[in-house]
C-alpha cells in the first residue's frame, strides 16, 4: 500500500515502473519523470486499464476516490472507461464547444472587425447556454438569454446574437449533432430593434441640397475629401476609411478593396467616375506619400477615425435621423433603381451584396464590371446634375 511519502520520493529509471496500492491501483512512473495513476479492472471477461490522472496534479487521496467511484459503477454494472467517453463526448456536444468549433472553421473567411462581434455575441451567449448539449437546447432557453439585451434597450443586438445562435445550432445539424432549430421559434418574440437602417437621404431634389450643403463643408481637407467621395462609391464608411492608395489605379479608373476589408470577404471592385479620379488626384498631394488616403488627424499611420464622417454631416446640421456615412449607400441603391431604371444586378453587384448566377453560384469581384464602369460614370454625373438643381435625368437606357 502506497503512501504519500513513497509516492513523493519515487524516481525515474531507465524503464518504466509501477508502485502498486490496492483494489488494483497503481503508480506508473516513466523515465521521463511522469507520475501517472492507473486503475486495473476486467469488465466483459477482458482486462482493462483507466487513467486516474497523473500525480501531484491528482494526489493519492483523490486518486483512490476515483478509484472507488470507477469501481462503484462496475458493482452497478456499467464500465468506467465507457462512461468516461460518453461524459467526454457530451462535453464536445456543448453549445460553447460546438461555437468554437464553427468559429474555428469559418473565421477565416470572416472580416475582422465582423470576427470579434460573433465572439462578444457568443460570449454573451455561454454564461446561459454554454455548457448544455446543444441537442437539448431549447428556444425558451435562448429568449431567457436575450431578455436582458431587450431590458437593456438593445434590441437589435439581441436580434443579432439570435442570429449567430442559429448559425451555430445550424451548423451542429448539418455535422449531426442536433436535430432542430430552437432559433426559428424566437421570430416575433423578439421586441423589434429601433433604428436597424442606417438613417438616408433618398428624394432627390434634398439628395441634391445634401451634395451642395458637402461641397460647401470648410472642416479638415481630408475629410471634406472623404465626405464628397462616398457618395459617388457608395461603399462602406468602413472600407472608405481604410482605403490604401496602393489598392488604386487613377489611370485605370478602378479601385480593387481587398477581401480581407469585405464583408463578404472576397475583393471588390469600385470602378471611379471621372469626377471621382478627379477628387482623388487633387487628395493625392495632401496624402499621397502616406498608406492611408484618409488618414487620421491625429497619427498619418492610420486611418480616419470611425466618427469623423458622421460628425461632419452633423456639423453639417444633419442629425443621426436624417442622414448617415452609411446611408450614402441606401442613396444610390433608390435613385439608381427607381430613378435611373438601372438594373438591379447590377446595383447589387456593385453594393458589393451577394449575387448568384441562374445557376447559384456565387459572381466573382469583375461580374459586368463593363455595365458597372458605366453605371457608376452615370451615377456621378446624375449627382452633378443634383447639385446644379436638375432632376431630370433620362432613364437607364440599357443599363
């Protein structure tokens, strides 16, 4: 019988060795100097052996009291060993292992600004759901974690951390490890959020006062820039933001953002008006020589802060309500289509949103790139025509 003074004082050999205690307990020292407990037991006519844990992690107190549980459950006819893989596979089978396996698979393709929300939102999440069996989760389960995002006022963060809740037990359906959806329960029993749409200015004739009010800002340069820019690119303030001019071509007229920034992921291209190039080129001497073509004011190394646009069109005596950085993009999606008769693919495309071909598959970065030169060439001068108090433009005309 083992004590803790033989235990303590055991040293390695050459070759394994065992130190034997009772009810076919032992010690396993290797030469490398680990101590590992081990449990003897025949279960089915066959010997079989259980890990205990390794020493001094697991002392031999505890080990002898794994040692009797394992053989209470062999007197109550069930195999240790067995059970222990069942406990481990119900581990794995968690709705926090099975969200960090989906994260781990699918971050990569994520942008990262879009990674770190699916883990706060998941982080919310574990504290109620985390260590349950994402089989057995059901959707009153979820709303009692999503109730304090509503009390809170966040409605639209609690839609949006259901939403990533049904992308994970998605996901454990298609690898067999759920059978049901307890998210699609939760649609309507979800306060709606306030304020989901990003705020925009989509009539024409005050689309027109707004581009007028723009060119007329007197704050920084560089922001003055950005701020007549967006509307003929529409993209995101983010993608803006951190536009690079290495990522621009002036003579081509094109700018390529990496997927990396995307949403989506994949690379984008902005086919640039002529009077986009023009804006660009007059920039360029101001920060040019830097990375960034809108970079901060306060460090050249990097880029415009993330308030800088919507506190121009504020200073602009626009409010959060009437007119946003990213409502631009809401502007040209209505005018174009609705105005202009452009295509909506097209608008789609160029919005950088996912579009399929008939045959479901996902277009590349340079789908009708030809039409999207002269879409986004039409664009910019309908907004010329806007600023000098002219609506009537002509409609799309095969585009």
């Amino acid at each position: 019988m083992l004590t803790d003074v033989k235990v303590r004082n055991s040293k390695p050999t050459q070759k394994p060795y065992k130190l034997t205690d009772e009810r076919g307990m032992h010690l396993l020292v290797t030469p490398a100097g680990a101590k590992l407990w081990r449990l003897f037991y025949r279960y089915g006519g066959k010997q079989k052996t259980l890990a205990l844990g390794a020493y001094p992690d697991v002392s031999l107190t505890s080990a002898r009291e794994k040692r009797d549980e394992a053989r209470r459950l062999l007197a109550a006819g069930i195999d240790p060993s067995a059970r222990r893989k069942a406990e481990k596979l119900a581990q794995a089978d968690t709705f926090k292992a099975v969200a960090e396996e989906f994260v781990a698979k699918f971050e990569a393709k994520w942008v990262p600004t879009y990674a770190v929300k699916v883990r706060g939102r998941l982080a919310w999440l574990y504290p109620f759901v985390g260590d349950r069996p994402i089989s057995e989760i059901k959707a009153p389960d979820l709303l009692a974690a999503l109730r304090p995002l509503e009390a809170a006022g966040k409605a639209e963060t609690a839609r949006r951390t259901r939403s990533v809740a049904g992308q994970v037990v998605r996901y454990a359906i298609a690898t067999g490890r759920a059978e049901n959806d307890p998210t699609a329960a939760l649609r309507g029993a979800l306060a709606p959020s306030k304020g989901g749409h990003h705020a925009a200015v989509t009539e024409p004739k005050a689309f027109g006062a707004l581009l007028r009010a723009i060119d007329g800002y007197e704050g920084e340069p560089v922001t003055r820039a950005a701020l007549r820019l967006l509307p003929l690119v529409f993209a995101r303030p983010g993608e803006l933001r951190h536009a690079q001019w290495s990522e621009i071509d002036l003579d081509a007229g094109q700018w390529v953002i990496p997927g990396a920034r995307m949403k989506m992921g994949a690379a984008h291209v902005v086919p640039l008006s002529t009077q986009a190039v023009a804006l660009l080129r007059e920039l360029h001497p101001l920060t040019g020589r830097r990375a960034y073509v809108f970079p901060s004011l306060r460090s050249r190394d990097r880029p415009m802060s993330e308030n800088t646009i919507n506190a121009a069109l504020r200073r602009l005596g626009y409010d959060k309500d009437t007119a946003t950085g990213h409502g631009f993009r809401a502007s040209a999606r209505t005018m174009l289509d609705e105005v202009l008769g452009v295509r909506v693919d097209l608008i789609e495309h160029q919005l950088a949103h996912a579009v399929k071909d008939p045959l479901g598959r996902a277009c590349n970065r340079t789908a009708h790139l030809p039409e999207r030169v002269k879409m986004m060439q039409r664009w910019a001068d309908y907004c010329d025509a806007l600023k000098a108090g002219s609506r009537g433009v002509a409609a799309a005309g095969g585009i």
